[in-house]
C-alpha cells in the first residue's frame, strides 16, 4: 500500500524526534510513495503468468488445428488424385 505524502510527512516528522534523520529516510524508502511503486505480490504475478501461458497455449493449439487441416487436404487431394488417374486407366499413381 503506497503511502500518501500526509502520511509520509507525519511519520517522518514524529520518527524523527525518537532516531536519527538518515534512519527514518532509510526505512521510508521500504514504503512505496506513489501506487506504481508498489511492488509485486507473487498472488498478482502468478495470475498474470496463468493469463499469458493460457494465450499461448491457445496460439499453439491453433496452429496444431491448422496444420491439422492442411495434412487432411493434401489426404483428400491424394485421394483425389488417386481416383482421378485409377479412372484414366493409369492404375495406383505411387
């Protein structure tokens, strides 16, 4: 949770007269100032990386499919091709 400069000031101001100046800067800086400082939780990036993972896995089951219906036209186009040249009269073509 970011702090916001109300909270960073009274904390600063009241820690100061109980430690040194430098111990104070030093723990605040462990406190985030604005939101996008805020560090990420591992909850957080281990959602992302199932997001990511799922798109990717999506991608490559596509183009599984699709290599899969591109082998199923060149058998249908051999068989094609095979009763084409039975019915010439020229016999199995391989």
């Amino acid at each position: 949770m970011a702090l916001s400069s109300r909270s960073r000031a009274a904390i600063y101001t009241g820690l100061s007269e109980l430690i040194e100046e430098d111990a104070v800067e030093d723990m605040l800086t462990n406190f985030p100032a604005r939101e996008v400082d805020e560090p990420v939780t591992r909850d957080f990036l281990d959602a992302r990386l199932a997001e990511v993972e799922a798109r990717i896995i999506g991608r490559v089951d596509q183009r599984f499919a699709a290599v899969d219906e591109v082998r199923r036209y060149r058998q249908r186009f051999a068989a094609i091709d095979e009763a084409v040249f039975r019915h010439a009269g020229f016999g199995a073509c391989r």
